[in-house]
C-alpha cells in the first residue's frame, strides 16, 4: 500500500475498483427487477406506505372520526383545497363546542404537500394509497370527506 | 462433428452440372452474399433485443414487453419504422461522401462477418493469412466514421468522428497484439487452422496466462473499437447528440446502428474464435465419453452461443462503467494496455518457446 501513487499501484487498484463495479451489476441482474406491470396487476399492486394518493378521514366502526373543526388543516393549505363547515352546538353541561358538519377536499387542487394532515392535532384525516382519480367530471373531485351522520368519537376518560 | 463442406461440395456439384463453372460459382457468390447479409439483419435484430433486455435487467427493470411475447418484435417493429422514415440530407452537406460513410461502415463489417467460422466446413473467406485479413477489413470502418463526421457540415459530428478516429486507430493496435499473442500460440494466421488447433482444448485454457490477460486486452479493446460501453465518447449523447451520425435519417441512420452491434457481435465472435475454439466443442484430453457426447451439439450452435457469451461479457462492461474521458482513454491505452500487451506478446513467445503451454 505504500507504493499506491506508483504504476503498478494505480493499475491494480483500478482493477479491483472495475471488479468492485462489475460485481455490483452483476447482482443487480439477478434482484428481482422492481417494475410494476400496472394493468395487469391491478388487484395484487400494493403501493408503498408513505404514497400520497388521496385525502381521507378515516371512520371507527360507530361511524366516528377524529375531526374536531379546528380549521387548522384549512389555514395550513396553501391552495385552499379544504372547506370546513362547522357549527356551534351547546353540550349537556352547558359549554359550547364546534361540531363538524361537512368537510369538503378538493382533489383537483390538491397538490399533496401533506401539509393538512401535519398540521392536524388528532390525526384524524390521512392519505391513503388509492390513485385511480380519473373523471370526466370536475365537479366529482369535491369530495366531503366525513362519512353522513358520522360524529366526533368522545374521548376515551 | 459433422463437415458442412460435405453440402457446399454437393452444391458445388449439383451447380456445376447445370451450367459451366463460371456461371456455377457466380451464382455460389450470389447465394453466399444474400445468405450473410440475411443472417447480418437477423443477428442484428437478435442483439438490439438482447442489448435491450440486458441493459434492463443490469438496471433492475423488465426491458421491452409489450410488443408481441415478451417484447419480441419490438424490435422489427423498430426496424419497420426506420425504413419509413425520410431520408433527409440536410444543407451544405458534401452529397457524395454523405451517401457513401454509411456503405463503408457496412463494408468493413460485412468483410469481417465473412470471416468468421461459423461451423465445420462454413467458412466463406478461409485462407492463410485469415486473421491480418480480419484485422485490416474491420479497420475500414474507421473510415466510414470519419466520412460521416467529415461530410455532415455539423460541429457535433465532426468532433465525434475525430474522437472515434483517435480511439479506434489506438485500440486498434492492442486488439490486434492481443490476436498476435494467439496467433504465436497457434503458429497459424488461417482461421479454419486456429479453430483446428484446439481440438484438445481451447486456448484460453492451453496458452494459461498469457492468453486469458490477452483475452482481458481483446475484450477492453474491443469494445473500445465499436464504439460501446465505457468508450462510447464518440457518440457521447449528452454532448455530442449521436456524435458522427448526428446528421443521418431513416436508413442513414439505421445502417450506422445495424454496423455498431454488428461490430459487437464481431469482436465477440473474433474472441470466441480466438480465444474459446469457435465452433470447436469442450473437449477435455482423457475423457473421451464426455468429449463424444459433446460433439453430438452441432458446431454453429456452440459458436453462436460461445459468441453471445462474449456478447454478455461486453454489455455486462457497458453497463457497469461510466463513460472516460478522451485523454483517459488515451493514457489507458497508451500507458496500460500497450506496454502490457507488449509484455504479454514476450512472455507468450517465451512460453511457445519453452513448451510451456499445455
């Protein structure tokens, strides 16, 4: 190693450096190869976890999500792609809280920055893996996004 | 092994009972011509789809597989759409020289092709100095390069052709030490006699040392000759376009790509030759069970096969190694592969000298 600089030197470890190379392509021929054949394997494909297809609220079993109407992931997006509706209701002992009433996405202005669901205090919208968004229809991409008569799950005490 | 001079003698014959011999051996020609030139396009569409598939699977992907079974007539449908194309020549090209560079690129590959031994008894040109005939033949595609680059009255394709020139008259000189170094061994220049030679083994394997460093020589060299793989600046995409044949359309073009695989089928057919005994089978001294079993697999199909062997082993190099520089393809020529095989062609005189080779 002392005579690295020198002729031998510098053709020998360029030879083990090219066999270093080939031996790094020669095991990537035999990996599986990564392409996905999309139509064919549509049922089977599985996406990858931190895919960013589109936004959704996920519902309990009672038809319960986690939205409080905060209004945070509305502030937070940049293209004004969420509308929150809410309203004030009056609970039994007598405080007033905000209650979800619609909570509209726009797919079609979404530019799935994530920043929505950063910003949401109780996790309680998320992306999901589907990506299959294609319409005829503009107008279909508003989607509401809490299930019809669903309602804040109440705190576990 | 069977002889296939057995058919071509009963050709031979049954032509010369038509008609005089003149006539007989036109026709012998004529057939031979459209045979090579047939098998040229077959082979070329055969290495466009295994370049393709290959250079997938090195970069984990799948390759064309689309068009037909497997992606196999992607390639023909590429060919269709080549021939469709205009032929353009564009603006304050010199006409003449732009029409022929393609010709004499396909020439010098064609009378390379002819060369080789494809089965017992399949020569086309077979004669005593075979191997300085393949070496001088390939070497006029040089010429065809610089023609395209020269006549295209473009920047890109001028410089392109300079650099091939520069590239491929110094490989030149290594590829063909490293073929020297074999012929010492083999002490013959005819082809069908280097094959007949390794009868007993191939002589990768009788030369030893010597021999397999010349194979690594012939390999780098002769990718460096076609253009290929790390040595590819003359065509350089990024900087130069396509380099030389920036300037060609249509079948202009499509010659120019024929010629460059055909090239790497050559070089790895010249080193199957050479190197790994043509369509001679593996034979190993002693074990004559296996040897005859082995000379049951028909000759042109271990060429083909040892051929495309070689074929793996330069496009498993383009693959791996980014593209050098033009002095670094220079210094690695002139410093590294020169000397050595220089040195190389000395210790394998010394070894046929001392009768140490097997």
């Amino acid at each position: 190693m002392k005579n690295k600089n020198n002729y031998f030197g510098i053709l020998f470890q360029g030879l083990s450096s090219l066999g270093v190379g080939l031996k790094t392509t020669m095991k990537e021929f035999f990996t599986k190869k990564i392409t996905e054949q999309y139509p064919e394997n549509r049922n089977e494909l599985q996406m990858f976890d931190r895919f960013r297809g589109a936004l959704t609220m996920p519902h309990n079993a009672d038809n319960e999500h986690h939205c409080i109407a905060c209004g945070l992931c509305q502030n937070a997006c940049p293209n004004g792609s969420i509308r929150v509706v809410s309203e004030m209701v009056e609970t039994e002992d007598g405080k007033k809280k905000k209650q979800l009433l619609r909570y509209e996405y726009n797919l079609g202005s979404c530019m799935f920055c994530q920043l929505c669901t950063n910003a949401c205090p109780h996790d309680a919208i998320q992306f999901s893996n589907e990506f299959e968004s294609a319409v005829f229809d503009r107008n279909k991409l508003i989607r509401t996004l809490n299930n019809p008569g669903s309602k804040v799950a109440t705190k576990k005490s | 092994m069977f002889d296939f001079s057995i058919v071509t003698n009963w050709i031979h014959q049954w032509l010369l009972s038509l008609m005089p011999q003149g006539w007989a051996i036109f026709t012998e020609c004529v057939a031979v011509g459209i045979g090579i030139i047939l098998l040229y396009a077959l082979l070329a569409i055969i290495l466009i789809y295994m370049e393709r598939k290959v250079c997938a699977a090195f970069q984990c992907r799948l390759g064309p597989n689309r068009v037909g079974p497997w992606g196999c007539i992607q390639v023909i449908c590429d060919v269709l759409k080549m021939l469709t194309k205009e032929i353009f020549t564009p603006k304050g090209v010199d006409k003449k020289l732009y029409n022929l560079a393609p010709y004499m690129i396909l020439l010098a590959s064609f009378l390379t092709f002819a060369c080789l031994p494809i089965s017992k008894g399949l020569e086309v040109l077979d004669f005593n100095v075979g191997v300085f005939f393949l070496l001088a033949a390939s070497s006029i595609g040089v010429v065809g390069i610089l023609l395209a680059g020269w006549s295209s009255n473009n920047k890109f394709s001028i410089i392109g052709a300079m650099r091939s020139g520069a590239q491929i008259i110094s490989y030149e000189l290594s590829a063909g030490m490293a073929i020297l170094t074999m012929v010492v061994l083999s002490g013959t220049m005819q082809i069908s006699e280097i094959v007949g030679m390794q009868t007993n083994g191939w002589l990768i394997f009788t030369g030893h040392i010597p021999a397999f460093v010349a194979f690594i020589i012939y390999l780098i060299a002769g990718n460096a000759e076609c253009n290929r793989g790390p040595f590819d600046l003359p065509e350089a995409e990024s900087e130069l376009t396509a380099g030389y044949h920036t300037e060609y359309s249509g079948m202009g073009f499509g010659f120019f790509y024929l010629a460059e695989y055909l090239n790497l089928f050559i070089v790895a057919a010249i080193a199957a030759t050479v190197f790994l005994g043509g369509w001679m089978p593996l034979h190993i001294p002693g074990l004559d069970g296996f040897n005859t079993i082995m000379d049951y697999i028909p000759g042109f199909i271990w060429y083909f096969g040892k051929a495309f062997f070689v074929v793996f082993l330069l496009m498993w190099m383009r693959w791996s190694f980014p593209r050098l520089r033009i002095d670094q393809i220079l210094s690695l020529e002139w410093k590294y592969l020169v000397p050595i095989s220089m040195i190389n062609l000395l210790v394998m005189a010394l070894v046929v000298t001392f009768g140490w080779h097997f």
